[in-house]
C-alpha cells in the first residue's frame, strides 16, 4: 500500500516534471492566439460555424483532407489556398461584428460553389444578451 502511494506520487511527479519540461513553448502558445482547426474537403468545411471575439486574435488551421481548397472571406483580409493534404494557418483578428461567409475560391470539384461556412464575430464583453 505505502509503497504503491508512493510509487504513484513519483509517477505523478514524473508526468509534473515531463510537462513542465515539453511546455516552455507550449505555454507561450497559450499566451498567443487560440486555434482553431477547419477541416476542408469536398465539399464542406468542419465545423460549419465558429465564432470568434471582436479583438481576439485567432489562429484559424485549415486543414485539407483531400484536394487543394481554398479559403476565402474578404472582410477579414483572408484570402488563402489550403494545399492538399496540407495546413495552411491563418491569422486573424477581427475587428467588426457580424456574421462572414467564407468560402472555397480554390475550385475543387463539382460541389465548389456550395462550399462555405459562416464565421459569427461577437463582442468581445462576453454579453450573452439577446440573440
Ligand atoms: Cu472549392
């Protein structure tokens, strides 16, 4: 028993001391920008929303599953190509609120055009109020 507690405080000791070692750069990423990941492929992106904060900067990755995509939504200045396969990062940190469209401008296949999804920019106080 007592050796068993101890042997589990060391292990947890050990994991402390494993994050604490891997997370120099890890916790400066969590100084910066909140990410989040968009799956792209034929024809959609995932999730279908997302919602970010006034102010808040953002790293969007856009991952590709399949084929070449692009992404594109031009009152935040976002206008990339999301190679196949690959992540493409985007920064962003949107200064109005609304509701944007953004869509593949990378054509893709047939289903191109209905390819979008909506990014809902709120204020940033965090007031749930209304809808
Ligand atoms: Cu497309």
């Amino acid at each position: 028993m007592t050796r068993n507690g101890i042997f589990h405080v060391g292990g947890a000791l050990a994991v402390v001391a494993g994050l604490l070692a891997t997370s120099s750069p890890r916790a400066r990423a969590e100084e910066g920008p909140r990410v989040i990941v968009i799956t792209a492929k034929r024809f959609e992106f995932s999730p279908k929303e997302i919602t970010l904060k006034k102010g808040e900067t953002v790293k969007l990755q856009l991952k590709s599953e399949d084929v070449t995509h692009g992404f594109f939504l031009r009152p935040l200045g976002i206008d990339t190509d999301i190679p196949a396969g690959q992540t493409a990062e985007v920064t962003v940190t949107p200064q109005e609120v609304g509701r944007y469209r953004a869509i593949c401008d990378h054509f893709c296949g047939a289903g191109h055009g209905g390819m979008k999804m909506t990014i809902v920019v709120e204020e940033a106080t965090g007031s749930a109020g209304g809808k």
